[in-house]
C-alpha cells in the first residue's frame, strides 16, 4: 500500500521554510507566466507565417508602378527608387526581386542584364514574404553605373520594364538613360529600404 506524507508542517520552527517554498512557488508561477507569452509570441509569429501562406499572390493588374527617390553619387553611379502599390481593395502576398529590362525609344527590347541582390546604394534586405494591403507600397532600389556614356560600351535606354516576380506582365516608365554594359542591379522588394550612408 503506498503511503503519502503530509509534508505542510505549521511549527514555528518551519515558518521560515514555509515563506521560502512560498517565494518558491511565486517564482515558478513567473517563470511559467513567461514561457506561457513566449508561447503566444510565437503563436502569434506562426499565424503571421500562416497569414503571408494563404494570402492570394499580388496581380500585376491591381499594381500601379512608379518611380519614386532618384539616387546620385560619385564615379559615374545612378539609381531610383521603385514603387509597386497595391490598388486591387484587398490585401495580397509579394515576394522576390522585381523583372526589369531596357527598352529603346520605339519599345524594342535592348540587350540588359539584371544583377539581383545588393547594389551601389544599399544592402538587399533578401527575399521576403510581403503582405500588402489595398493601399500599401513595396520598393526595391535599382542602380546602374553610366561610365561609358555615348560609346558603344553602354546602352542608350528610352524605357525600363518593371514587372512584379514572376509575372509576364509588366509597364513601361520613361527611363532616358545610358546604361553602361545594359547591367542593371536590384534588391529585393521590401516595404521599406534604407539607403547606406
């Protein structure tokens, strides 16, 4: 037969005991507190990951398409902030690097090179799942060097082709540009970018 011991003893002499496996048991019930909101922390985390899984790709057709910051530097450096703005009246999954390609003054294609990740301006942020609601914005940074401005080193542009990841679809933005080698760079989309420096 098992036998249990009534282990609570009210003496004097274990009043001190008893405040300590009192102090004991309140800092069990905080750590336990904590590990239970990490545990909705990370709840929260999965459902966001969930939440970026089940919202319906972006359509190329809901998105304006637009220039925004022009960036300068030195040695013969150029680049511009992209926009891509959901316009669709809802919210929608984006993820990658946008498509590019140069065009020339009557829209023919023109030979070009997109280099993806870090450019002259500024760090990839990397591929990541973007969850844009109606309204909301991505932007990538896209950069090209002009070096060879009117040899045959370079590449005269009239026009740049933006495309959302992935989609065959694109616009077409006025792009008067020499591009040296037809070599552009681009990072990532991302809701926001800083620029080094």
């Amino acid at each position: 037969m098992t036998t249990y011991r009534n282990t609570t003893d009210w003496t004097p002499r274990n009043r001190t005991s008893h405040r300590l496996d009192r102090t004991a048991l309140a800092a069990a019930a905080v750590v336990a507190l904590g590990l239970a909101g990490a545990g909705t922390a990370q709840a929260a985390d999965a459902h966001g990951t969930s939440a970026a899984k089940t919202a319906p790709a972006c359509s190329p057709a809901a998105f304006k398409t637009l220039f925004g910051r022009p960036l300068a530097g030195g040695m013969n450096h150029q680049g511009v902030f992209i926009k891509l703005r959901n316009l669709s009246g809802s919210t929608c999954a984006l993820r990658g690097y946008p498509g590019l390609a140069l065009e020339n003054s009557a829209h023919k294609t023109l030979p070009s090179h997109t280099h993806r990740g870090d450019t002259w301006y500024a760090t990839s942020p990397g591929e990541k799942n973007l969850i844009l609601k109606d309204g909301e914005s991505a932007e990538a940074i896209v950069s090209w060097t002009h070096a060879n401005t009117g040899t045959s080193d370079a590449v005269r542009a009239s026009y740049l082709r933006v495309a959302l990841p992935g989609a065959a679809r694109y616009t077409t933005l006025a792009f008067p540009q020499w591009v040296d080698h037809g070599d552009l760079r681009t990072t990532a989309l991302a809701k926001h970018i800083d620029v080094a420096g």
